[in-house]
C-alpha cells in the first residue's frame, strides 16, 4: 500500500507554508492569544483561495477534499491557531448548508464563504448537552413563517467572526435525536446574544444565548428532523479526520522545537541532546508523528474516494493524532525544562492548544466508543 500525495497537494503545502511563513506570521505572531485577528485571516483565506477546497464548484469552489483540507491545517496549526480557526470555519461551519441546504440558501451563502467575505459556526453543544448531543433542550417552536427559538449553547468557536451559526435546535423534543433540526442564525439577529468566557488557550469561549429568538422559516436547513444526520453523520463524521490533521501539525510543531532546544542547551558540559533519556524522547515522538500523519492520511484519503465504514477510521484518525499531539507537546515541554512553562517559548503554548483537540469534535472516550461500537457491528476484517 502507498500514499502519495499528487503533485497539486505537494503544490498547496508548500503554498500553505509560504503563505503561513510570509503573511500570517507577522500578523499573529505578537497578538496570537491576546487580539482576535480573525476578520484579517478570513479575508486572507479568501485570498488565497483556500476555501475552494470546501465549497462545490457550481457555488465556485473545487468540491470537498479533505486530504487537502487536512494539508492546510497541518500547516497552518504549526504557525497558528487562529489561522487554524479561521480557514476551518469555511468548512465546519459551512458543511451543512452545502450538504443538505436548498438551492436558494447555497447560493446566498456559499460564493460569499469561497471570497473571505464570511464564515459560520458550527453551535451544536449546550451546558448540559456535549456528548450527549440528543439531550439539547433548545428548541424551535413554529409560529406563522418564523422558527422562535429558545435555549444555550456554549463553547462555540469563532461565533464572533462567523457572519451567521449554523444551530441545531429541536421542533420536535419528544422525539430525541430524530426531532433536531438545524437553523442558520444571520448575525446579528435581535434576541441572540453572545458571551464570551476565557479557556485555557489563547482567545475566550463563546455561549450563544436565544430568547423568543424569531429565525424566519426559509432558515431550516434540510427537513426538520434532519439536525443529526446533519451534525453528527456529515459534518463532524467527516471535520474530525481533519482535527487529526490539525493535532498532527501541533505534535510536528512542537518536535521541532525541542529537537533544536536539544542541540543548543547544555547541562553537564554538554547539549542535552546527547544524552541517551533525551534522544529517547525524540525517538518516542517522531515514531509517534509518523504512526499518527499514516492514520490520519488514510482516512482523509478514503473519505476522499467515498469508501464507507469511514466512521471507524475517522474516529481512529482523530484518536489516535489527537492524543499523540497530548503526549509529544507534553514531553517537549519537558525537553525546554522550566523554559517549557515560559510565554516566550512556543511549546508553552503548543501544549496548552493540544489539550483541546481530544475534547472537541467528540472526546477520546466518545472516539473509542464510536471504533468499539463499528467493530461489534461490522467484525474485525476491514
Ligand atoms: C476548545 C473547544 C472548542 C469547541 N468548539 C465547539 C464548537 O465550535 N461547536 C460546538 O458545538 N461545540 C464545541 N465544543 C464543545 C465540545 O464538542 C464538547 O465540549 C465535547 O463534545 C464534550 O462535551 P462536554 O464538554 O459537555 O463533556 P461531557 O459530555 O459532559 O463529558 C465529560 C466527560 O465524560 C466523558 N463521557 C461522556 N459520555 C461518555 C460515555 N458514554 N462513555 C464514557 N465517557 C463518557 C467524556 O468523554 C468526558 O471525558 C468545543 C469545546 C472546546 C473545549
């Protein structure tokens, strides 16, 4: 078995790390956690035509690739989160409408998205509802030709840049999972407000908050009921191979980090480097990176090609890398010593931005559940 990657994605990464090196480093490398620069970055993303790779030709993109997707989020993820964010949110908070919105609201949306000229956001979690995700108590009653709704969401990234939010919201709560459906929120829209809350990384966190909000009726996406197949079987089935992508780029990162930091300090009269118990780290960490690139590739590389029974390798593409990223950003801190802890050094914050991937997009436990739940209904040989 080979993977290769084709001449045009060999193309786009070293595009990607151009771009990354020449025009987004400036802009965030002094204000990465302390300015939200993502309007900047959505219209550079724009720019640069990386949205394309999101967004179906007749709406002026190339149709969906996530082998490319998962190449620009490598990149970008080694250079900057909020990078990350802002070319993500083409796609995660797109996907709905391309998949399962109705001509008129493809066509209001999509060519915008492909430009820079916005992007969404994906609010599907609630205070009480993460894992869970049929536990959401928001709800959307009818009323004449608006949707009124009322509920929380909490944790939803890049809502503050994102020009409308994809909301998952249920018409019919006596029917669990099959009573969700999804709404596009314009912003702003009176009676949905934000509040912002910090979290361990960089910029703050975001709940949304609905009351007797009125989203008129040509804003539900698909047929009611269609909010989990929407979430959970399209977008997140298929944007989780590309947090692994993301992670993977995070672990690669912070490896290059402390293998110079080795080479250059010195204890004992020599680099750290030279001794055994470090170069066994380095070890450890580049056999890990390469395992994780393999899975999450192969994934991203049969999702391409349509092959089913993707749900067990996306789940062990994001596991997996997301996890490794956890462990290699952990022990180049411990490579940098105290240094490690400091602002001033990358890995300080590199191991603070890894220790979100195996929490969203579906925790490593929810992960497992999904490949133990795939092998007890499909066997071992595939
Ligand atoms: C940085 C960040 C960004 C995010 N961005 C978004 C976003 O843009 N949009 C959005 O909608 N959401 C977003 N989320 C929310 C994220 O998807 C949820 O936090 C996640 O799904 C977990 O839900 P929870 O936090 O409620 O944890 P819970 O579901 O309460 O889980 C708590 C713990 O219990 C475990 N657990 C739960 N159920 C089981 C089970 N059945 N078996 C074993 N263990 C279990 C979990 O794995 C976890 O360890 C984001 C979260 C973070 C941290």
């Amino acid at each position: 078995m080979i993977i290769e990657f084709s001449a045009e994605e060999e193309m786009l990464r070293q595009q990607v790390r151009r771009f990354a090196q020449e025009k987004i480093l400036p802009l965030t490398a002094k204000v990465e956690e302390t300015e939200n620069v993502g309007p900047q970055l959505v219209k550079m993303m724009g720019e640069q035509g990386l949205y394309t790779i999101f967004i179906p030709e007749q709406y002026g993109g190339v149709g969906l690739k996530v082998v490319s997707i998962c190449i620009v989020r490598e990149e970008l993820c080694k250079v900057s989160s909020q990078a990350d964010l802002a070319f993500t949110y083409g796609g995660l908070g797109t996907y709905g409408i391309t998949y399962a919105g109705n001509e008129q609201q493809k066509k209001k949306y999509l060519p915008r998205v492909v430009k820079g000229e916005m992007v969404g956001a994906f609010a599907l979690t609630e205070p009480s509802a993460g894992s869970d995700v049929a536990a959401m108590r928001t709800t959307a009653r009818r009323e004449g030709d608006y949707y009124v709704l009322n509920g929380e969401k909490i944790f939803i990234t890049f809502s503050d840049v994102a020009k409308f939010w994809l909301t998952f919201a249920k018409t019919d709560p006596t029917k669990g999972r099959k009573g969700i459906s999804l709404f596009i929120v314009d912003v702003p829209t009176p009676r949905a407000e934000m509040r912002r809350f910090p979290i361990i990384a960089g910029l703050p966190e975001i709940s949304l908050i609905f009351t007797d909000c009125k989203i008129p009726r040509e804003n539900l996406v698909g047929a009611e009921g269609d909010g989990w197949d929407i979430a959970l079987g399209a977008t997140l089935n298929t944007f989780r191979i590309t947090v692994g992508a993301a992670a993977l780029g995070m672990a690669e990162a912070a490896f290059a980090e402390a293998y110079r930091y080795a080479q250059k300090r010195e204890a004992f009269g020599q680099p750290i480097g030279y001794y055994q118990a470090i170069q066994l780290k380095l070890a450890d960490m580049a056999t890990e990176i390469e395992a994780a690139r393999w899975l999450v590739y192969r994934a991203a590389y049969l999702r391409d090609k349509g092959v089913p029974r993707n749900l067990k390798m996306a789940s062990m593409a994001k596991l997996f890398a997301t996890e490794v990223a956890g462990r290699v950003t952990d022990e180049a801190v411990q490579i940098h010593g105290g240094y490690g802890l400091c602002k001033e050094f990358k890995v300080e914050r590199l191991f603070r931005e890894a220790r979100m991937p195996r929490i969203y997009e579906g925790t490593s436990e929810i992960q497992r559940l999904t490949i133990a739940r795939e092998l007890m209904k499909r066997g071992i040989e595939d």
